[in-house]
C-alpha cells in the first residue's frame, strides 16, 4: 500500500512539473478555483429553489391528529332541547314516578378526546401570484448563470494577465541575465587594456560600476518574476508553475468587428439585467395579484379513533370550494405595484448604461490591442539599431577608439528597447486575451496562439 502511495505522489509531482500552455492552464483553473465552485453552488440553490416554485400550485395532503384531556366529560342535556320536560309538569303528581336527573342527560364524550383526519388543499387559482412566483425563481436561475459566467469572464482575464506576465518577468529577467554577462565581459577586457596601460583607470571603473548596477538591476528582475508567479500558482492552486508558451504573438488576427458584435449578443452582463428585468416583471405580476379572489378546492376525511357519540356525531369526510376576495387591505397594494414598476424602469436604464459601457471598453482594449502591435513591429528595427551601435561600440573599445561608457550606454540602450518590445507583446496578448473573454471566444483564442509569429 505503501509502494502505491508512493508512486501516487511521485506520479502527481512529474504532472505538475509538466509546462501548461495557456488552455491547459484554464482547464485547471476551471476545475480548481474557489471562486467558480461557490458560484456553481449558487447557481444549483436557484434551480433548487425553482423546483420549490414549480409545486406551488401542487396539492397538499396532511395527516392531522389530536389529543385532548378536558376537566369533565361532555353530556348533552335532554331538557335543554326537548319540551317532553315541561309537559310532564302538566300532569297529575303521582301519575308517573319520578325521573332521575342521570335520565335526561346523555354522554356524547368522555374526558379523553382523541382525533385524526386527512386534510387536502388545492389551489385553484391565487391571482397569479404562482406563476409570477415560478417566472421569478426561473429568473434567478438565469441571473445566477449569467452571474457564473461573468465571473468565469474576470477570471480567464486574470489568468491571462497573470500567465503573461510571468512571462514577461521571466524573459525580462534573461535580458538582464545577458546583459550582466556582457557586463562582465566588459569588465574584464577593460582590466586587461587597463593592465596594458592602453586606458585610464577611470574606464574600468566605469565598466564596475555599470556591472554593479546590472547586478542590482538583475535582483530586482528576480523579484518581480517571484512575485508573478507566485501570483500565478496562487490562481492555478500549483508551486511552481512552468509555461510552455511564451510572449510570441499569433500570426493571424481575429475578426475584432465579429468578436465586437458578438460581445453585444451574448454577453453575460447583458443577459444578466435581462433576468433582472424579467425578476422585476413577475414581481409586478405578483403585486397585480393581490388585488383578485383566490380559489380553492378542500377536503378532509376523519378517521374513527374513539367509540364517542361525538364522534359517531361528526362527518366521515367532506368537500368543499373556498372563497377569498381582498375587498379593503391595509398592505399597500398599490405601491406595492409601483414600487415593482420602478424597479424594472431601473433595471431598463441600468442595461442601456451597461450596454454604452461594454461598447467603450470593448473599443478601448481594441486601441490596445492595435497600439501594442503597432508599438512591437515599430520597436524591431530599432532594437536591430541598438545591436549594431553596441557591436560597433565594443568594437571601437577594443580598439582604443571608445570609452566604457559608449559601451554602457549602448548596452542600456538595446536593454531598453527589448524590455520596451516585450512589454509591448504583454500588452498585445493581454488586451487579446479580454476581448475574448468578453466576447466568449477562448477556445478561437487558444486556436490563435498555437500558430505564433518568429521571435
């Protein structure tokens, strides 16, 4: 057994040491967040509380049963009924002898009491209130499905900001790597010409100093990778997640006008005040209900339990309609209904808002995307500028013709524009990764990156 556990464990860690792409990455964000189990969980409350609703106009049968002890048994008086009584006071004494008082008075119950009977209600009709009832439980299943998918939206979104930028730190980091060994190259070659005598001591210095402050520059670098993918393992529930993709962008761009109209058709904001909307509809039609009768079918069948005239008295069972219409109420029925309306002109003005809000995001992560792209492509020809200038730089160094600062100040400058292009392929793969989600296109966007462009 314990040869099993073993090879369970090791097994489990070669897995999780395996790189995820980004689509396995939300496979496992999908099955382990917190987050998206919760709102499951209330999505399943809805649609059990729905199935509350949906036998609302059901019948109920209830089985009753009693047990009472009175102070005395319960008689019935002849006299009080009979005037047989009075008649006899009529005639002559003596004529007929006299009657005892027991005589006149009959047992209908004893002391103990018991009783048991089948009771049955069925609404016929309530106003409308059931069905307005059923239409608002079914639209709280809808707000809470919306609701599920809007938070399966922010989260896509944070895993592609977090998925990204660990690679953004990590390829950061690798630029200050090579730029720290250049460094250090420069360093020695200037202690060499220095030990020549072919430059002042000022130069080296000049080549320590930038190296010390690349290797400030690294650690910083260091830190922020850490810190990302720490954020990352906190989303995947995982240590030490590997990436198998990188900040390479897709060859091919997606239709951003289709992805656009479709973000105003299917997305989950939108729907979610149509149910708000709905939800505010039947509650109108439940107020509007307490203004009409309501109907009912009833029934009750007793079960013989005791051997009393009482009970012998009381019906075996009957049937029957019952009756109620709401003449004068005092629960305010008439604000009750506008307050209802309000609620729905709000919810009404709440999804136009919404709907010019999703339209100016949805052009601003667009501009994003462009800017980006436009800022990735511009910056490769400068960045092949600032190879040669460092190339020829070191170049003119070793040659006597060049200062270590030139070299620096090259060297800074190709840094510069290869973080500035990787933070513009960041931006890009991040403002691509919110269209989709907003749009409900992930898998067209995982499709997109399986085909990337050369770095």
């Amino acid at each position: 057994m314990r040869y099993w556990i073993c090879a369970l464990l090791c097994f489990s860690g070669t897995l999780s040491a395996q790189p995820l792409s980004l689509q396995q990455a939300w496979q496992r964000v999908e099955a382990v967040s917190d987050k998206l189990q919760a709102q499951q969980q209330a999505h399943q409350r809805a649609e059990a509380e729905l199935g509350v609703a949906n036998q609302l106009g059901d019948p109920s049968l209830t089985l009753r049963g009693s047990y009472l002890r009175l102070d005395r048994a319960v008689q019935l008086d002849a006299r009080a009924i009979n005037p047989l009584p009075q008649m006899l006071t009529l005639l002559p004494p003596g004529l007929l002898p006299p009657l005892p008082d027991s005589a006149w008075k009959t047992e209908i119950s004893d002391r103990d009491i018991y009783h048991a009977s089948l009771q049955a209600v069925w609404p016929l009709y309530v106003g409308g209130r059931i069905e307005a009832a059923k239409s608002i439980k079914a639209a709280e299943v809808e707000q809470q499905k919306q609701q599920t998918r809007l938070d399966t939206q922010e989260r896509f979104s944070s895993l592609v900001e977090r998925y990204f930028a660990l690679a953004l730190t990590h390829r950061v980091e690798q630029l200050h790597l090579a730029r720290l060994d250049t460094l250090k190259r420069q360093l020695a070659n200037a202690e060499a010409l220095r030990h020549q005598g072919q430059i002042a001591e000022v130069e080296r210095l000049d080549a320590q100093v930038a190296l010390e402050q690349g290797q400030v520059a690294l650690s910083q670098a260091s830190r922020r990778r850490v810190l990302a993918q720490m954020a990352l393992d906190t989303l995947l529930q995982r240590q030490g997640t590997e990436l198998s993709q990188s900040l390479l962008l897709p060859r091919q761009m997606p239709d951003l006008d289709q992805w656009h109209r479709q973000m105003l058709a299917t997305h989950p904001a939108l729907a979610l005040f149509g149910a708000k909307e709905a939800q505010a509809q039947g509650a109108i039609n439940a107020e509007r209900g307490r203004y009409k009768p309501e109907l009912a079918l009833v029934g009750n069948y007793s079960f013989d339990v005791d051997e009393s005239l009482m009970s012998e008295l009381e019906p075996e069972w009957m049937v029957g309609l019952t009756l109620k219409v709401p003449l004068v109420t005092n629960d305010g029925r008439n604000d009750r209904v506008r307050a209802a309306k309000s609620a729905q002109l709000q919810v009404q003005h709440l999804k136009a808002q919404t709907r010019q809000d999703l339209e100016l995001l949805m052009a601003s992560r667009e501009q994003q995307l462009s800017q980006a792209r436009h800022e990735y492509l511009a910056l490769a020809s400068a960045e092949s500028l600032a190879k040669e200038n460092l190339r020829l730089r070191q170049l003119a160094f070793a040659q006597g013709l060049g200062t270590s600062i030139d070299q620096v100040e090259a060297g800074d400058k190709l840094l510069e524009v290869q973080t500035a292009r990787a933070a513009a392929q960041y931006r890009c793969l991040v403002a691509l990764g919110q269209l989709a989600a907003m749009s409900d296109n992930q898998s067209l966007l995982f499709q997109l990156l399986k085909s990337t462009e050369i770095q």
